[in-house]
C-alpha cells in the first residue's frame, strides 16, 4: 500500500508555471476556480443589468404595437365618418385583450372615445389616451 502511495503521490507530477497564471501539471492546462468564479460573477452582474432594460423594452414595444394599431384604425374611422357620415368604427387588435375597440366620433369627425382601455399584450398592460384635439391616440406601458 506505501509503494502505492508514493506511485501516485504529487511529487511524482511536473508542475511548472505557464502563461496567464495557470499551472500546467503534465502539458495540461486548466483555469483555476477563482477564475472561473470571478467569469460567473461578471455575466451575473451583466444579467442583472440586461434583464431588466429588456423586458423594459419589452413594455414599450407592446404599448407601440397598439398605438400604432389604433392610430391606424382612427384614421380607417375618418375615413368611414367623411364617406359615410359613420360615427363609430370597431377595430380589431390582434394579440391584445380585449380583441376590439370602438373609435367614437362627434358629430363633426372628431376623436371622442377608443373603449377597451387599458389593453393586454403578451402579458403587459398598455394604457391608451385620445387627445380630441389633435385626433390621436396614446399609448403607454403600465
């Protein structure tokens, strides 16, 4: 059992230095754990700071999705009112909830209500407001 001891006992591994602070026992070459666990800590600290400015992004691109719907419709309604004398216009939101909204117009062609406000996207709630005045439509994530 000594004899095997002393076989395979450290004494008998070449350790030499090589380059970047790792050490090479036998031409192999490896990273040490306080390498590996300050690489870890970095993407850890990356993650923390990515994740949040993206489903950041994530909001936004929702509450754009339905003001550009929306403000597609709006002007689909100003074109039934000036054809068609038509006051209200259902619109149809796909991927949101609820699925459709009715654009209200006055008498005269202007903007007065969009129903179904605030709308869901993939999870988000989007919060949408009509400006009368300028016949435009809103949107902000919540």
């Amino acid at each position: 059992m000594g004899d095997m001891i002393n076989r395979y006992s450290m004494s008998n591994f070449k350790v030499k230095e090589g380059g970047l602070g790792m050490k090479e026992i036998k031409g192999k070459s490896g990273f040490t754990l306080i390498e590996l666990m300050i690489v870890i800590a970095i993407i850890a600290i990356l993650a923390a700071i990515a994740i949040p400015q993206y489903m950041k992004y994530v909001k936004k691109a929702a509450a754009a999705n339905v003001q550009a719907t929306l403000s597609a419709c709006v002007s689909q309604a100003l074109a039934e009112w000036s054809d068609n004398g038509t006051t209200t216009y259902t619109c149809n939101l796909q991927g949101a909830t609820p699925s459709t909204s009715t654009i209200t117009l006055d008498s005269s062609g202007n903007l007065q209500t969009i129903t179904g406000s605030p709308f869901t996207v993939k999870g988000h709630s989007v919060q949408c407001n009509v400006n009368t005045t300028t016949n435009t439509v809103t949107c902000t994530p919540q």
